[in-house]
C-alpha cells in the first residue's frame, strides 16, 4: 500500500504556471489601454481660428511626390514610380515632371533609389527635375549607423 501511496503523492510530469503569465498580459493590456487614451487626448476636438489676411502656407500632401527606382537586374533599366504611379520609362518620367512644373513649381520631390540602381540613371532624374525648373529636390540615404 506505500508503493501506491509514493505514486500519488510525487509530482507526474511538467508542469506550467501560468499565473505569471497572466499577471503581464493583464499589466500590458492596462499599458497599451492608458497610452491609447492619452494619445487621444493630445489632440482634442475643437474649432480653431482661421485668421484673415494670414502670412502661413497651408502645406498640403500634393506639395510632396516621390519618385522611386527600383532595381531590376543588371541589363535592365530601373523600374520607375511617380508617386504611386508606375511610369514606364525615364522620358515618360520627364515628361510627368515637366507637367507637374507647370501645375506647381514649388513641389518637393523626394528621389528614393535602390542601391543598386546606376548613378547614371539616378544622375539623369536629378538633371530631368533641374531642367523642369523643380529645384526641391530631396534624396533618401540610409546612414551606416552599425558601424
């Protein structure tokens, strides 16, 4: 009858306490629940001023367009986009370019190109946007911030 005894009273198996668990579910569900509320609460509903005569340029999303290459192999030309836009070639770039100078010449350009794209090619969209007159022009570069 101890051999019976011995049998029930030992711990069988692996087990798991969940308690722990648990308790940091609860704790970031309370984070994440109090941070949603004072996000919100940054910016509360209310009627602001429009002033007559103001001296503030209103900046709106159309004021910005990105043009991204993407690489597409060593033999091929990069592949292009006008905002969300595809555009076939780099003339049917320039000519979009050259449209949106005469729309609004004060447009901020954004170049994002892939690293392995040619500079030759890249060096032709700055100088397209040079001689439409967009003189906004911003290039993205990622920095070696591991090193």
């Amino acid at each position: 009858m101890s051999r019976y005894r011995d049998k029930m009273q030992r711990p069988s198996g692996w087990n798991f306490n969940m308690t722990p668990l648990i308790d940091v579910t609860f704790l970031l569900l309370t984070y994440f629940m109090l941070a949603s509320h004072f996000s919100s609460a940054e910016k509360p509903d209310m009627k602001l001023p429009s002033p007559d005569a103001s001296q503030a340029v209103a900046r709106h999303q159309e004021d910005k367009v990105i043009i991204n290459m993407m690489y597409q192999g060593p033999d091929a030309g990069p592949a292009l986009s006008f905002g969300p836009v595809a555009v076939e070639t780099l003339d049917a770039l320039a000519e979009r370019l050259t449209r949106l100078a005469e729309h609004n010449p004060r447009v901020e350009l954004t170049l994002r190109a892939d690293r392995r794209v040619r500079y030759g090619d890249v060096r032709r969209v700055m100088e397209m946007a040079a001689a439409a007159n967009l003189g906004n022009l911003k290039l993205v570069a990622e920095t070696d911030s591991g090193r």
